[in-house]
C-alpha cells in the first residue's frame, strides 16, 4: 500500500493519500506513480469483496447513540467523505484508512437474510434499529446491488421500527417502502447536509450529490409524508461554521421535522489523511481550521470521551452552539421526531397455513 501522496489532487476520492496498516507487519511501497497520468478510475479503481455475513445487528454500546441497535450492509464507502470516522475500521480488514476504504468496499450479499433471521428468533423484542450506524446504505453501490432495499423490504415484511441516515439521493427509489413503514409511524430519515458550497463538497465529500440536491431529498420525503431530519455534521470551524443558518433554514422549508449538529473530531488516522486534505485544497487555512479543531477537544484533534467527542467544549464549541440553536429555534421551533412504533411488529406466518 503506498503512503505517499499525488502532488495534485486526485478528482473522485476525498482521502489524497493511504497511510500503512497499523495491523500488518509488511507492505508494500512504490517508489512515484507510474500511473500519475491514468485516468482516476483505472489509477485507484472501486473493488468489490463479497462475503456472507454470520450476523447484521450491532448492539450500541455509544450513550451518544440514541438507538439500540445498527447494522451496516457495506464496509468501506465510495462516497470518500475525508473526515468520516468509518474509516477507522478498515485497517481491522487489512486495508487502509484512506484510499482504500473508499475504493475496496465489503459488501454483506446474504444482509436481508440475515435480518430476517435475527427478527425470527423468539427472544428479539423490536427496537429501534439504525441503518447504517457505520457507512451510508445508499452509497454508490447500493443502485445495482439493492442491498438496503432489500433488508427495507424485511423491515415492511414485520412492521419493525427502524432509523435512516444517508446524504445520498438514491433513498428516494425507496419511497414506497419508506411511505408503507411510515403509515405506521415506523421510520425516521435523517439527510447529512455538510455544505451547500458546491466547490467544498466536491473536495470534501467527492462522490456525493450536492448540497442543494439534499435539500430537495428532504422536500420529497416529507411530501411523501414520511419524517425526515437533518444532520449537519460534521461542523468544521473555518469551513462550513458560517454556513449553520443557511443549511438549517433550506432544511427548515423543505419540511424537515427535526436537526441536530455534530463536530469534527480526527480520530485514529483519519488525523493525518484529513490533514494532508488541507494541503492539498486549503493550505492557507490548515493550521487556522486545526488550531480550532484542538480547541474544540481539549488540544487535541481526537476526542473520545462521550458526552462531549460529538459536541467539543471551549469557545469554539460555544460559538457552534450558540449559532446552531438559534437558527433551529428561528426555523424549526417545533424540533423533533415522532416516537417510533414499536407495538406493530409481528412475525409473518411461515407454516404450511400460509399457502391458503
């Protein structure tokens, strides 16, 4: 895996770089890239690794995560967000924090499958399940392999609760099951809106659908009758800080019910593979946005202690605060998803009777 970095910026990936596994003992190193003047596609192509999966629901042990449970159908995502805290968990696969998570994504094909199974055994008492906890349902891949409407349609087949978060479009193919799971007041969506500057979410998120186009995502679900908020995270102070009013309130008119904020936090590797994003796209104002970075954990970019790694502390924390609640307490005063139904659930009659 090489660790080194191009001297301009790679078009379709966030991560510029792809820093050695801690996890091996050897690997491998090239020298300059031979490859610098391929196109992007054939220089660090998405590879797919199939597998079958044992089980799909992850118990949550975060307090910071207000449902019981996630599960997450893909491992790695194409989306190639720079600061996305998944990337962590790629090198326990043997590949990298950086390119490789989003270029080589594990896929789980027998995910319904295993969903099914799980909501089958008699001990499952239905709670609220978050899809995905780790990487987005809907990135790329999810057009052709149908992995998460699959496991939606599992969620229609026993009226089970369940949360969605994408900053993909592609959730609206799934309207008609979202609107089934909703007459019974058994889904929330929740869209990620980083920026609506067009030319910071292509460095930032470079596989993504733009800002605005999420805005109208949120318009079309709530139309749908289905309850939909906002996530805007992460916050990164000297990036997208100034733009809380604006994102809050174009979420507002669109018809989200409910918006909640998240700040950076460089944990692990992605330190170092978001740092060298700043290099390359805003040298000029790297030092500035890590200073405030640390500011907000204590001096430090990492920050894992729950209460305060989603929030920050500090000044720079206060000022995010302060301007994120004004603007839900102007635009969205009534803040707040309905509670999840969970008396709806029933399990499908397998047996024989079930012919007739």
């Amino acid at each position: 895996m090489n660790s080194s970095s191009h001297a301009t910026p790679r078009k379709g990936r966030g991560a510029q770089l792809n820093p050695p596994n801690q996890f091996l003992s050897q690997r491998f190193e090239r020298s300059e890239w031979e490859a610098i003047d391929l196109p992007e596609s054939e220089e660090w192509p998405t590879q797919v690794f199939k597998e079958r999966g044992k089980t799909i629901l992850n118990k949550v042990k975060s307090p910071d995560i207000p449902l019981p449970y996630s599960m997450n159908p893909y491992q790695g995502c194409e989306h190639g967000c720079v600061y996305c805290y998944a990337r962590n968990t790629h090198p326990y696969y043997g590949f990298s924090a950086g390119l490789d998570f989003e270029s080589k994504i594990m896929v789980k094909e027998n995910a319904a499958e295993l969903l099914e199974e799980a909501f089958d055994k008699k001990s499952w008492k239905p709670q609220a399940v978050m899809f995905s906890g780790n990487t987005d349902c809907y990135q790329p891949l999810e057009r052709k392999l149908e992995l998460t409407r699959k496991c939606l349609e599992v969620f229609v087949k026993y009226r089970h609760p369940v949360g969605m978060i994408t900053k993909n479009s592609l959730i609206l193919r799934d309207i008609d099951l979202l609107q089934d799971l909703a007459k019974d007041n058994l889904v929330h969506v929740t869209i990620t809106i980083t920026t609506l500057n067009e030319e910071l979410r292509r460095k930032l998120e470079p596989r993504t659908v733009p800002g605005k186009r999420r805005v109208e995502v949120i318009r079309k679900l709530s139309e749908a009758g289905i309850p939909v908020g906002l996530s805007l995270s992460p916050v990164i102070p000297g990036l997208n800080q100034h733009e809380i009013p604006d994102i809050v309130k174009a979420a507002a008119d669109a018809g989200a019910c409910s918006a909640f904020y998240i700040v950076l936090r460089l944990n692990g590797e992605i330190g170092g593979i978001f740092e060298n994003w700043l290099e390359h796209h805003y040298p000029d104002r790297k030092e500035k946005v890590l200073h405030q970075v640390r500011e907000l954990h204590g001096g430090k970019l990492e920050d894992n202690r729950f209460g305060k790694r989603m929030r920050g502390e500090g000044p720079v924390a206060e000022a995010i605060r302060g301007l994120f609640y004004l603007a839900r307490n102007k635009y969205m005063p009534e803040s707040g998803f309905p509670a999840l139904n969970l008396a709806a659930f029933k399990r499908p009659d397998k047996g024989q009777l079930s012919l007739f």
